[in-house]
C-alpha cells in the first residue's frame, strides 16, 4: 500500500492500526459509502462495510472503498447491522472494534483518538461526544433532540454521558466480545449504553468532531424519529 | 375485530333474559347447530391430541373453550346468572369483558412470537451475511495475518 500523506500524523502504530477493525453500518448510502470506506481505508487497511439490504447500490459500491463487504439479504435495522460487523470484525481477529458512521459525518481524524485510550490499556470503551469536541453546522432542533435523548439516557440508565447518540465509538476486544445487540433498530443506541455499563468495563468519552452537512441530516434523526426510538427501546426493555 | 362482533351477535340473544326466546324447554334450530358444532370440534381437538398434532396444553385450551361454548348455548340463561353473581349487570357485558381480556392476551401472545421471529430472522440474516463475506482484492490481505 503506498504511503498516505496522513500517516505521518497518525498517533497509532501501524502495527496498532492494522489490528483496528471500522465497522460502517449502510443503508442506501451510495453516494456516500465508498468515499467515507475509501477514505477510511487510507489508514486504517481493516475496513468492514455491513450492507444493511439497501435497495440502492451500496453494495457495489463499497466494495470499491472497503475491504470487508457484507450484505444482509434483508433490512434488518442499523443496530442489526453493526452487531454483523463486530461479529465478522471478531471472527478475523480485531483487537479494536471502531463504529463509525455511513454517512461522513465522523472524521478518519478521529479514529485515533477513540482507539489510543484502549490500545494504552486506559480503558476498554471509548464513545465519541459532539458535545465535548467541535460541531459544525448542528441545527437548533438537533442539538434539543440530543439534548432531550441524553437526560433520557441519564434517567433510564443511570449513566452520566454528554452524548450518549453518536455512532462514534470504540472497544477493546474484549468488550467487543461481550456486546449483543438485541435492538435491531435506532434504539440500540441506547441498548449500548447500558451493555457499556452491565460490561463493568471501564468507558471513557472522547471529544469528536461532527459534520452536519446537508446530506448527513438528512440522513440523521428528527424528532418524532426519536420518540419512535424511545418507544422501541422501552419495549425492549420491558419484553426482554 | 370481525370475531368479536359475531361473537356479541351470536351470544346476546341467546343471554338475555327474553321471556319470547325461552317459553319452551325445545332446543332451537340455532341451539342444535352451534352445539354440534362445539361437539364436533371437541372431538376434533380430542383426535389432535391424540395423533400428535396439538400438543396437551393446546387441547385443553380447546376442549375448555368447546364445553364452555356448547354449556352456554344450550343454557342461555346461565351466562346473565354469572354476570348477575360477579355483580355485572347483563351477560352481554360480561361475554365483552372476557372477549377483551382473552383479544389482549392474543395480542401479547402474538406480539412475543412476532419478536421472536424478528430475531431468529436477524440472527439468519446474520450467519448469512458473515458467510457471504465479500473481501476486497484491492487492499492487501489482512486475513493471513490473523489466520486461525
């Protein structure tokens, strides 16, 4: 693989790097997805892209920018998606599991700074915070959404996080291990929360940047999305 | 929905305490066809059990549901004399409470089994999914590395 012009700045090891696994959950992200798995790739070679039954050609697409590909016959929800990634990820020996978001709202930038704590054995979770780190570009309404879903998050789990939303996230093998997402869809969100939290394992938050572009919100979750996903996450926790 | 207001048509007649319906002790056509009917299905559940197609529970289930039905259609006036007992004004109300008690947990039942398709089918998809795996020639192969 030529040598990127990033590398020099990266803070990980290539060999710490190679041993990354980024998982990116997509749905019908074609336009998108192979340029954020391309520019993922760049650095970090282990690239598993979950094609969650797109009915576009994400498929096709992210085989152009990802290394690993994998399709759901059917759509199965994003939470679905992304515990086919950490499964796979296990299976072809990652000792770090990065979540990252389809839709080039994360920053490969970032990837370091979520993976270092746990490569340093100073925790096994880290969760990405917009509100810690720069936003760009949030809306009014989103930033009260996230707000809203973050005291939620403080109340139901007990859990005191600054964002407790953002797809942004990273974990040790051995926390990657003990992850099962039950929730198929948005609500696992906060299903991690509470895994993070019954693991014992020790979790930190690291600032990341976030940007919404026209594109991403789209993509992202409005309000009344957001009172679906608390419903869908009461009843799993009721039902289980 | 359909079920439930059959079910209220068919019974509230028959429950009510209308001197007309029940002059005499003669059973009516209507008594005689949904009485054999319950007799036939009761037979039916029993022959289930038996060749193995139910299993004991749902029989039960059924063969309580089919005795209760045959006793109450041909007793009309016994389901106003339980209502009257539990202080429930009219049989009719009464055959309501259980109808929506009984569509609830059908509800549930249903619902649970719906979740648990939903999963097992995640989990299909899933194992498919990581079999299927397409690895990308165009990156250097990280799987030798990590051969098991």
């Amino acid at each position: 693989m030529p040598a990127d012009d990033n590398t020099a700045d990266c803070i990980l090891s290539e060999n710490v790097r190679r041993d990354v696994f980024v998982v990116i959950a997509a749905y019908n992200e074609e336009r998108a997805i192979e340029e954020v798995a391309g520019g993922v790739t760049k650095l970090y070679p282990n690239v598993v892209v979950v094609d969650d039954g797109s009915r576009d050609r994400t498929f096709q697409a992210a085989q152009r920018g990802a290394s690993f590909v994998l399709r759901h016959a059917v759509n199965r929800g994003q939470g679905a998606a992304l515990q086919t990634g950490i499964a796979f990820a296990l299976s072809k020996g990652a000792k770090f599991i990065v979540t990252f978001d389809a839709d080039g709202q994360h920053r490969v930038e970032d990837i370091q700074h979520m993976v270092a704590p746990i490569a340093k054995r100073d925790c096994d979770i880290t969760l990405g915070s917009r509100f810690l780190g720069n936003t760009i570009d949030m809306p009014t309404s989103r930033k009260i959404t996230l707000k809203l879903g973050m005291l939620f998050t403080r109340f139901v789990s007990q859990i005191d996080l600054t964002d407790a939303h953002n797809g942004f996230r990273a974990f040790s093998r051995r926390a990657a291990e003990k992850i099962d997402i039950k929730l198929d869809r948005m609500a696992h969100a906060s299903e991690i929360i509470d895994i993070v939290q019954a693991t014992g394992l020790p979790y930190r938050e690291i600032p990341v940047e976030i940007r919404y572009t026209e594109y991403s919100l789209a993509k992202g979750q409005s309000a009344s999305g957001a009172f679906r996903i608390v419903i869908q996450y009461l009843l799993g926790r009721v039902l289980q | 929905m359909i079920q439930l207001t059959t079910l209220i048509a068919e019974i509230a007649p028959l429950s009510t305490p209308d001197p007309a319906h029940q002059t005499s002790q003669h059973a009516t056509l209507f008594q005689i066809i949904l009485v054999a009917g319950a007799a036939f299905l009761l037979i039916a559940t029993i022959v289930a059990v038996i060749k193995g197609w139910a299993t004991r529970r749902e029989g039960l289930l059924w063969a309580v549901v089919c005795v209760a039905a045959g006793v109450t259609v041909s007793n009309p006036g016994i389901i106003g004399k339980l209502a009257k007992g539990l202080g429930i004004g009219r049989g009719a109300d009464l055959l309501l409470y259980i109808a929506v008690v009984v569509m609830l947990i059908g509800f549930l039942m249903v619902y649970t089994r719906l979740r648990q398709i939903r999963r097992e089918m995640t989990l299909l998809v899933r194992e498919l999914a990581i079999r299927d795996a397409v690895t990308s020639s165009q990156t250097d192969t990280p799987d030798g590395r990590h051969a098991t």
